[in-house]
C-alpha cells in the first residue's frame, strides 16, 4: 500500500503544473536520443545483414590470368595445380561476339566467357522466368548431338542493353517486365573462318536469363563458342542440335558426314574456388606471388566495406554521444533545480520521520517513470520511422535499410533506464543529504 502511494505520488508530481514543463522538456530530449539510436542501431544492422549477403553473393571465386591476358605457362599451371586449400579449378577464356539490338544494330559492348560445364557457377543460376536452375547440357545428353549444348545464359541487364527491355525495368520488381515478351533466342553475327568469309546471323538459343547480382556477363559453352566464334563454317549447320534434340538449322538436309572437328584454342582464364571463405585471400595472395593478375568479388568488397563500417561507427558514436551528452545535461539540470526547489518539502518530510531511503525512492521513481516514458515512445518512433524508411528504400532501391531484432529492443530500454539513474545521481544524493532543521530554520 505504502509503495503503491509511493508511485502514485511520484507519477503525479513530475506532472504537476510546476514540474509540467521540466517533464516535457526530458521527455522530448530522450525520445529524440532514443530514436536517433533505434535509427542508427537499425542501419548498422541492416548493413551487416546486407553485408552477409553479398557476400554469400559474391562466392568463393578468385579469376586468374596473365597481365597480357594470354596464355597462361605450364610451369604456372602447375603451380596453381598444387595450392592448397583449393576446392577446384576451372579454366575460361572471354568471348567476342557482336549481338543484333532488337530493333536492329550491332552492340559489341557485352562482357561474355565460356564456361567449364563442371564450374560451381552453374550450380547456383536461377531463371528469373521461373525460378528453375539453369545449366547447359553436354553433348551425352542432347539426343545425337557431336557438341555441347549451343545456347547462351544472359544476365537480365543485358537485356536491356540490346533494348528488348527499357532501362526502367527491375528484375526484383517482376510487375514492372511480366508483362514484356521476353526473347528466346538472341541475335548474333559469326563469319566463316578465313580472309574471305561471309557474315551471317544467327539465332542463338537463351538457355536462361538470370539476375544480374548473381551473372554479371553471359556464359557459352566452350565448344559453342570454338564454333561461332573461332571455327564457323557452314559444315556445322547440318550436325547442330538443340536442347530437345531437334535441329537448329531445319532447313538443312541430313547428311551422312560426320560432324566437323573442334580444334580447342587454349584458355587464357581460370576461376579458382577455395574451401572456405577464410582461405580465400590467403589463396589470392599465392596466387599473385606465381606473376598472375589475380582479383576477386569478395576482396573487394570486403575492402569497401571496412571502410564504410569504419564511417558509419564513427559518425554514428559521434552523433548518439552529442545527442546523450546534450540529453544529459537537461535531465541533470532539470533534477538539480527540482531539488532546490523541494528542499523546504524534503526537509519536512525528513523531520516527520520520513528515512533517506524515502526519499530516495521517491526521486529514482520520478527519473524511472520519465525514463520508462520517454524510451518507450522513443523506441516505438524508431521502429516505426525505421520500418517506414525500409518499405520506401525497398520499393526504390531494392535494399533493405533497417533491422531491429528484439534484444537489441530490450538493450536500449535498459541502457536508457540506467542512465536516466546515472545522470540524476547526484540531484537524489543531493535531496537525501538535505537537513531538515539547516531547512526548516532558513524558511
């Protein structure tokens, strides 16, 4: 009963007419703070969530190849073949070809490799279409076909650099091109090997259109682009297949010679997978200590990151600890002048018997119940402000900007009750050592 008039008493008169302005003036500085902090605490979450991400994204690949971009020595080959920690490697080199824009047009612009059909790569592509793997196919599973699959695998930005699909379209946001027709073959020009060759096009199959995050230039089958691009000559068209084992070319009768030939030109490029995300830059460094140019997604991001983690921590301390300090300041300030004006209250109560232990409790309970107050409203703004700013950024910019997980909630609830306690300290340690006859005698 006592406590309960206690707590009563406490909650009333930091409402009182008198205290009313003092009251909204904490109040306001903490849930300012507290937001502010919900807000910063969020994005730093967000960043590390989306910093996981992307770099699951980025793999564990390292690209390798000489500064000239030629041929790679036996003697490096052999060395690379003998790195630990190396899960796998497999050998590339980039293609040439000239695509048709959709409208007509050459764009030679498109950053385009073969591909190992054992590469990890392969293992991860999803079609935007429908969600289903995208692979190619060896010649062993195309129904009597002499070569590898012929088709193409295209990142979704391509797209719409050959102008099938305007620049306005995002790939996470399908409303924006379900709608849109999207190709099944693409148009490239190849000319027969040789001085004198004719150019011809060639409707080359897609065998999946995939998010760019994951596919930043297309992929061919190194037979597919031996022939198209190196090799062409019309002996190959009776013998091309497609996935379903139907020709590509139907026009073209059926012959009884065999397929031509593929003579393979060496390859300049080689994708190396480590074991673990650990190894990588260790990995990476051997492999430049060989004389290659070695580079990889991961290694520059996490170089980005550092420095914008080191950014972020930095200027958000600098603003939480501004804001805390100034709030600080006007929650002492404000206790300080209660307790000088109080001093005739605290000074009768202590001669009717009241203890310091009262008194005490009194005072903590009036920064608690301001503290509790504030914070709460402080934590439900940031949420709610966080969670607002998240839905626009992922509607605009297709990330995510704010990530509360509840504990980090109850940290904050925490933190700022004791430190409501911690800055009044001395004001309550000021009303309990009042004496109540120096007081009483003075008024």
């Amino acid at each position: 009963m006592k406590n309960t008039y206690i707590l009563r008493y406490s909650w009333k008169d930091i409402w009182h007419t008198t205290n009313r302005p003092f009251t909204l003036i904490n109040i306001i500085a903490i849930v300012v703070s507290v937001t502010t902090l919900v807000l910063l605490l969020g994005g730093l979450q967000s960043f590390e969530d989306n910093r996981e991400n992307k770099i699951d994204a980025a793999g564990l690949a390292i690209e390798a190849t000489s500064y000239e971009e030629s041929k790679i020595s036996q003697e490096q080959r052999e060395s690379l073949a003998k790195l630990a920690n190396v899960k796998s490697s497999h050998w590339w080199k980039p293609t040439l070809f000239v695509f048709y824009k959709k409208k007509g047009g050459l764009f030679e612009k498109a950053s385009g490799q073969t591909i190992d059909l054992q590469d990890p790569i392969l293992e991860n592509l999803k079609d935007v279409r429908n969600n289903a793997r995208v692979t190619f196919l060896d010649k062993s599973k195309i129904k009597d076909s002499a070569y590898d699959e012929i088709g193409i695998i295209i990142p979704f930005g391509m797209l719409k650099q050959l102008k099938y699909l305007p620049e306005a379209v995002n790939v996470e946001q399908e409303k924006t091109w379900k709608h849109i027709p999207l190709p099944k073959t693409i148009r490239v020009r190849i000319k027969e090997k040789g001085l004198g060759g004719m150019p011809m096009i060639f409707d080359l199959p897609i065998i999946g259109i995939v998010d760019d995050k994951t596919l930043g230039r297309y992929l061919v089958t190194k037979e597919c682009y031996e022939m198209l691009g190196l090799q062409w000559n019309t002996n190959f068209m009776p013998h091309l297949k497609k996935r379903d084992g139907s020709p590509l070319f139907p026009d073209q009768k059926p012959t009884n010679t065999p397929p031509p030939s593929i003579q393979r030109s060496a390859d300049t490029h080689v994708s190396v997978y480590v074991d673990d995300r650990q190894q990588l830059l260790p990995v990476l460094r051997k492999i430049r200590v060989l004389g290659l140019r070695a580079s990889s997604a991961l290694e520059f991001f996490l170089q980005d990151y550092q420095q914008q983690e080191t950014f972020f921590i930095a200027a958000a301390s600098g603003i939480c600890f501004a804001l805390f300090l100034f709030t600080g300041v006007i929650l002492f300030a404000t206790f300080y002048a209660l307790t000088l004006r109080k001093r005739k209250e605290i000074g009768i109560l202590k001669s009717c018997g009241a203890s310091s232990w009262l008194v005490t409790k009194i005072f903590v309970l009036q920064a608690l119940n301001i503290g509790f107050l504030a914070i709460s409203v402080g934590i439900a703004s940031g949420v709610l402000l966080g969670s607002q700013l998240s839905q626009y950024a992922k509607e605009k910019l297709d990330t995510n900007v704010f990530s509360m997980p509840e504990q980090y909630l109850v940290f904050i609830f925490g933190y700022g009750l004791l430190f409501c306690l911690l800055v009044t300290f001395i004001p309550v340690r000021m009303a309990v050592k009042v004496d109540a006859d120096t007081v009483i005698r003075a008024n």
